[in-house]
C-alpha cells in the first residue's frame, strides 16, 4: 500500500473488527499492512487519542460515538447497511459515508437460496435427516397446484441475483421497494400495493434495510394479513421485523415455516429455538471464505483515495432513505 503525497501526516482509523475469528475481526495481516501508513486502533482499548480520529471502519458504530469522535471526517460501513446512524444526527456533520456494497451480495442470496430450497424438503426443519421414520414423520409437504407466488421485501444487489435464480423455478415474483417509483420494472410495487396482495404469497422473503419507513414493517398486522404464506425467510436487517411478532405467530402456526439470520438476544434465541418449524442462524449470511480479501481491497482502495484528497467509491447519500 502506497500513498502519493508521503508529507502528508498518518491518518488515524478506529475499527470495531475486534471479536470472533471470522467475519467480525481483522486479520492481523491486514492490520499490519494498514499500519504502514496509517494509524490503527480498536475501538473497546484504551489508548485511542480520541480527538484526533479520522475515520471509523466497522459496522457498530452509534450516534453518540458521533459526540466522541469530534473530528471524524470519514465513516466506512464494513457491510452495506448504514441504519446504525440517525439522519438527523448527521445532516449538519461534514462526513463522508462509504460502505461496502457488493462484498457478500452473492452470500447472502447463496444462504436465501439455501433457505429457500430447504422449504420443499425441509432437511434442518427435521435436524434429523438420517432417520426416516423421524423425517417422516416431521416432513411437511407442500404440494403447489399453480405457480407458487412469492414476495420479495427489498430490491438492490442481493435481491437481484435472488430473483434471477428463482426465476428458474416455477414461480412468479412480485417486490416490494420504498423505492418502487424509481424503476421502470411493473413488478415492483408500493407498500400500498403490497398489503393488499398480502393473502395471495406463498412466500415471502425478506432482504430490507432498516429506515424510517421499513422499521417494524413486518408486525402482527402485516403476518395476519398473509393468510396463505407458507414460508417465510428472512435476511434482512432484524429492526424490519417485530421479533415478539413473529416468535407468537410462528407458535400458533405450525404448519409454516420460518427461516431467520439474524443476531438475536439470549431470551429470543431460546425462545426461537422451542419451535419446530423455526431455523435461525446467528447472522451469517454475509461471510464467505474470501469476505477479508473483498473487504480489504475496498477499504484500502478508499483509504488511499482519502489520504490523496481524491474521491471516494461507495459513497452513500445522507438522506432519510439510508438512516434512521
């Protein structure tokens, strides 16, 4: 890693990739290589020199870390979602935002696909694929006597590739965007439009960031109102979702079935796990064997742009759409 203008002082970055030993934490051979020309440090030590950091680069960053770190003129996402911040608390601040688009769009529409596939022969529903008689007599089957319709929650990079292999399928799609009157495609409809169409999915997939508008979007309301779905997956940011919701309404109905990854509390995740027809998995999705290699070359390219005054890639638009 090289910077033209070597006059110019080390920048210093706070990251918050410290826990785990995969996708969570920095490999320290990336963290050397940063070093060279930067300053590094973890954002839960001690010896960070507060009011001179520069750039944040993680996922867990919060509004008030925005009145610790004063001088930071630099936010990079390691993921695609930004929701962790509010608008309101960065529309008078002069940082700039990048994330990480397209790092893990393949990952996540891998593990949806995952998902999806397992919902007509429902081999972790069962958890116990080697015996037969448990799997018959688990087995749920659901015989589709048309084009099953599914409902897509969410259009950007990951939903595209999902549609493209399920439109291999006998299905028909229809999606859901906050942003449906910005494309031309008829299938993508307003949440109007979507209420409305609730009864008529099979299933329902759900890859939504968190905003104002989608908070919560998926309540009691909303899973009442789908009369006939059959499975539910969901990938998307876990705000989007009223978790008590869905727990009570997977327990009365145990003939749907329910797949989410999502990073849930203690009391959630042993409630969750009570239900048969329940898979939950501890918001995995987005990693991939080569998730650092990605990440890394998207960071550094950034990085060098900032230190030679240059434009940033990736960079998100503050606005009320990308934060809460």
């Amino acid at each position: 890693m090289k910077r033209i203008n070597l006059d110019l002082p080390k920048v210093n970055i706070v990251t918050d990739f410290v826990y785990g030993k995969a996708i969570y934490k920095l490999p320290n051979s990336l963290k050397k290589k940063i070093k060279k020309i930067a300053n590094i440090y973890e954002f839960n030590k001690k010896n960070i020199p507060i009011n001179k950091v520069n750039i944040y680069w993680g996922t867990r960053i919060k509004d008030t870390d925005l009145d610790i770190y004063k001088n930071l003129s630099w936010i990079h996402f390691g993921s695609v979602g930004t929701d962790k911040l509010s608008y309101n608390n960065l529309k008078d601040k002069k940082i700039k935002i990048t994330n990480s688009k397209k790092t893990n769009s393949y990952s996540v529409a891998e593990l949806v696909i995952q998902f999806y596939l397992d919902t007509k022969k429902q081999i972790l529903l069962t958890k116990n694929f080697s015996d037969r008689t448990t799997y018959e007599k688990n087995y749920r089957g659901i015989i589709y006597n048309k084009k099953e319709n599914i409902l897509i929650l969410g259009y950007g990079n990951i939903s595209k590739k999902v549609i493209q292999i399920l439109k291999q399928f006998n299905v028909k799609i229809d999606i859901y965007s906050s942003r449906n009157k910005q494309f031309k495609n008829k299938n993508i409809i307003s949440i109007k439009e979507t209420k409305k169409k609730l009864k008529q999915y099979d299933t329902i997939i759900n890859i939504l960031p968190n905003n104002l508008i989608n908070k919560n979007l998926l309540n009691n309301n909303f899973f009442l109102n789908a009369i006939n779905l059959k499975n539910f997956i969901s990938v998307g940011r876990k705000e989007t979702i009223n978790i008590e919701h869905l727990y009570y309404f997977a327990k009365k109905n145990k003939n749907k079935f329910f797949y989410l990854d999502a990073q849930l509390d203690n009391t959630s995740i042993k409630k969750f796990k009570r239900l048969k027809n329940m898979v939950i998995t501890p918001h995995i999705g987005g990693y991939y064997s080569k998730y650092w290699d990605d990440q890394f070359e998207i960071f550094k390219d950034n990085l060098l742009r900032y230190l030679n005054g240059k434009k940033l890639k990736n960079t998100v638009k503050i606005d009320r759409k990308n934060f809460k």
